[in-house]
C-alpha cells in the first residue's frame, strides 16, 4: 500500500523541484546572455538611456517605462470591468445567464492575441487616428485598452472562482439578515475573496507585461521616449521580437537578454510584494 | 393562557426540482412560544424553517405552492406575496443556524451588520443597540473589552450566542432556530436554553431540534416531521417557562 503512495510523492516531487529548477534555470541562462553588457558597468547606462544602436546605445528605458505605462493603465481599465462582470455573474445575473456569461468568458480566454490586435488595427486604429487628428493612431491609448479586453477574461475567471470559494455559511448568513446581492458582495464576498482577487490581478498583470503582439501591431514601436499616452512606444516583449527578427550576434541582440532579465526581475518582484502583502493581510484577519 | 396565532400554513407544499421534499402542510403556530420541530435528518425541518423567512429563494431550484401568513407589525401578511420584500421579512423574522456563522469582521461590527443593511448609521443608536443585543445574550460581560476582535475567535458557544444577538439587534418579531445547540457543549446549549426561555417573551421561536430532553425542558409546542409530513398533532407540553 506504501510504494504506489510513495511512487505519487516522488512524482510530484519531482515534478515540483524540476518547475524550481526550470524557473531558476531560466533566470541563469538569462543571466549568463545578460554578462556581456553588464560586466562593462552598463548596467545604469541599459536601465536609463535611449536605444541607439548606431552610437553603441543600448539602453532599454523606453521600452521598460512602456512595458509599465501599458500593462498598468490595462490592469486600471481592466480590473473594475473584470470586477463588475464577475459581481454580476457571482451574484446578479440569472442562472442560465450566468452560465452563458462564463462560456463566453471563457472562449475569450482561448482567442489568440493576434485576432484581437488584428481587429483592432482595422476598427480602433482608424478611430484613433481620427479622434487624435495626427499620427498612424497607433500609440499607448490604442494598445491598453485591447491588453485589458485581453487579460480581463483570466481576471474575470479568477474573481469567479475566489467568490465562489467564499464559505455558504457566510453568504447564508447575510441572506438571513436581509441583505442584499450588492452588500452580500461588498461586506462579505470581497472581504473574504480578496487573496485571490489579488492573485487574479497578478496574473492579469503579469500577462500584460508578457503579451508581445497586441503592443507589437498597435503601441507603434517606437524607441524613442515617451511623453505622452498618444504617442508611439515599443514595450520590452515587441523589442525582443522585432531584434530576433533581424539579428542573431551582434550587442543589439545580446540587449534583448537583459530585456528578458528585467521582464523577469520585474515580475519576480511584483510577485513577491504581493504575495508578502496578502500573507500579511492574511495574517492580520 | 391561549395565544393568539404568529404563524399559519395552508396546503404548504414545497420542491426541490422535481422531488417534493414537504407535503400539504397545515398549522398554526401561537405568539410568543417556543414550537419544536423534530424528526430525522433530510425530513424537510430545516426547509420548514427557511420557508418561513423565505431563505428557499436563494436556493437554485426550489418552488413552493400553498399559502403562509405571518402576523408582523400587527397585520396579517401572506410572506410569499411579491409586495412584502424578502429583505423586510427577513430583518422581522430572524435566523440562527446550526453552525455558528459569524462573519469574518469584528465582534462589534458582526452584531452592527444588520442595523448597517438597515442603512442605520447612527453611531450612538448602533452602540446602543450593540451593547444591548450583547448584553441580552449575556456575551457583554465576555467580550466588552475586545469588540474590535475578530468574532471569529470567540469559542463555539460565544460564537452561537454572538449569532443570537445579531439576529437579535433588529428586534425580530419571529427567531427561527436551526439546531441552534447542535455544535455546543452542554454547559453553552444550557446557557442558549436559558436565553431562548428568556426571549419569548418579545419574539416567537420556532427551533429544530433532535434533543428530546430539551425540546421538553424549554418547548411549549412540538410538531414532527416525517418524510416531508407532519404527522403529530401538536403537543402541549406543560412548561415551567410558559408566560
């Protein structure tokens, strides 16, 4: 009775040290690509200058500042339409219409970016360009609201799933009380789902940070700084893509190295500091 | 003493889908009187009980036929008429569970919960009615210096008690009590006993229960349950606690 036990713990084991070791070896490899242009003291010069490869500038700030700008002002429109979507499918919405909300939201999960970025630059870039009067239309504002239609399914399944795991005991409770679906939602159901609101949240940024075609066919790809949200960026996933597309050796492809360097630090951290926060919250309950 | 009538069913039949879980359901139950519903498990005790503040409607599935009229604020109201909200029936006919639910917020704001859904937010009235409602489940002394802990803490038997005085804070014409002593010791299931004997003289309860040494310690009536059947005409019980 022991061994097949035994056998499903080694498995599992297994399998958990190996995702360690895949995650770490990643990060070295990262690493190791990365030495070339941080051993020379670069690392200030990557972090805060512009690219120029033609001056042997390699700097990744434009594309780190609109990987962020992108991925938060997504995450901002995103997460109070995910939110209420997951309220009125938690709670107000009737069962066949609940049922109905949660395949289509689903089937949304598994639509491939390019469709989105492809419908986009035929219906809101045109818009845009109107509505701005100068410029191709393709800039920050045009690309965070499709990586918002793009992770809100991922955060709207989320948000679901962390209300549906608060305890029937407590939701009975408030029913009992006289409250209503709104205040069963703010008093009770978000108080106690917030742990994995928060997780959905993480994903849906990590997501946005990640996603490479819908900034890649609509933020523009330019290199150069930004200062406004109507203008043209590149973020650090199109950078990565559109240097492998054209090079394979030279130091404008080792700098996509340490773009894949900070995408992962950058999502370590985050990670982490929620994860410390929501322990912490955890604790405090 | 004859009591007039809180509560009455006729021809009360109630569904879950397709099964018929209660049948033809006809009763009267008396003001300000502890009325025992016993039986054994999955007989439709508990779905009497939810019926009575329409708790059911939350549940996918279910139906109901027949007519209930509760007697609230002096006037007899058919509890399934559309007119009388389930949230105003609710905050009139109170509930407590087998389980303890407190919610997870601190013991002050578990028993303010329901004035807060009330949309009562004076700070002195809600104070007031807190202290009050704690004070009649005798919890006050236990827990006045800590109203700011999670209510979730306390033990099971304050837990019970703390659920008591939140359905207690509205001032509740009609307390269902589902198993309310269940889960608790015997020394906790004495002191709710004793708290229940107390409160009938303001409200009218209506408990479940499979305890028959309580249901004739506090009962004044008793009906059973069987198969979704009442099958016992009522009992009177000659009760020390009778008002």
């Amino acid at each position: 009775m022991n061994r097949p036990h035994s056998l499903t713990e080694y498995i599992f084991l297994t399998a958990a040290v190996c995702s360690g070791l895949l995650t770490a070896a990643v990060f070295i490899f990262l690493l190791i690509f990365s030495l070339p242009l941080l051993e020379n003291g670069q690392l200030t010069d990557l972090l805060l200058s512009s690219w120029a490869p033609d001056k042997g500038m390699y700097g990744i700030y434009p594309m780190l500042m609109a990987s962020l700008t992108l991925a938060c002002l997504s995450l901002s429109i995103s997460f109070p339409i995910s939110l209420g979507c997951s309220f009125v499918i938690t709670a107000l919405a009737p069962a066949r219409l609940r049922r109905l909300l949660l395949s289509m939201v689903r089937l949304m999960t598994g639509i491939p970016t390019v469709v989105y970025s492809f419908a986009a630059l035929f219906l809101l870039v045109p818009l845009m360009r109107n509505i701005l009067g100068q410029g191709s239309g393709m800039c920050i504002l045009t690309a965070a609201p499709v990586l918002a239609l793009l992770i809100a399914p991922t955060m709207i399944i989320f948000f679901v799933n962390s209300f549906a795991n608060v305890p029937r005991s407590a939701t009975l409770a408030v029913d009992a009380l006289g409250g209503s679906e709104i205040q069963k939602l703010l008093y009770v159901m978000i108080p106690q789902a917030w742990p994995g609101i928060i997780n959905g949240v993480l994903l849906g940024f990590g997501r946005a940070m990640g996603d490479t075609m819908v900034s890649l066919m609509l933020a523009g790809n330019s290199v150069s700084p930004f200062n406004s949200l109507t203008q043209s960026a590149r973020s650090l996933t199109a950078h990565i893509a559109l240097v492998m597309a054209f090079d394979f050796d030279s130091m404008e492809f080792k700098s996509i190295f340490v773009c894949g360097l900070f995408l992962y630090i950058v999502t370590a951290l985050l990670m982490l500091l929620l994860r410390m926060t929501t322990l912490y919250f955890s604790g405090k309950r | 003493m004859e009591s007039p009538i809180k509560i009455s069913t006729q021809a009360l039949c109630f569904y879950y889908h397709q099964q018929q879980v209660l049948h033809d359901i006809s009763l009267q139950l008396p003001t300000n009187r502890i009325t025992a519903i016993t039986g054994p498990s999955g007989s439709g005790k508990s779905t009497f009980l939810m019926i009575l503040n329409r708790l059911w409607e939350e549940i996918e599935g279910c139906s109901i036929s027949g007519k209930v009229t509760v007697e609230l604020d002096g006037r007899l109201q058919d509890i399934n008429n559309k007119a009388l909200p389930a949230r105003v029936l609710r905050r009139k006919v109170g509930m407590v569970f087998q389980q303890p639910n407190p919610l997870p917020m601190s013991i002050f704001k578990n028993i303010s919960f329901p004035l807060r859904l009330a949309h009562i937010s004076d700070k002195n009235q809600t104070g007031h009615a807190v202290e009050n409602a704690l004070r009649q489940v005798h919890l006050w002394d236990e827990v006045k210096d800590r109203l700011n802990d999670d209510g979730r803490r306390l033990s099971g038997g304050q837990q019970q008690r703390l659920c008591l005085a939140r359905a207690l804070v509205l001032k509740p014409e009609v307390l269902l009590l589902d198993e309310p002593t269940s889960s608790l010791d015997p020394e906790a299931s004495a002191a709710i006993e004793e708290l229940l004997l107390a409160l009938k003289a303001q409200c009218t309860l209506i408990m479940v229960s499979h305890y028959q040494d309580q249901i004739q310690r506090i009962a004044d009536l008793r009906f059973e349950v069987r198969e979704g059947r009442f099958i016992s005409p009522h009992t009177e019980y000659k009760s020390a606690s009778d008002v």
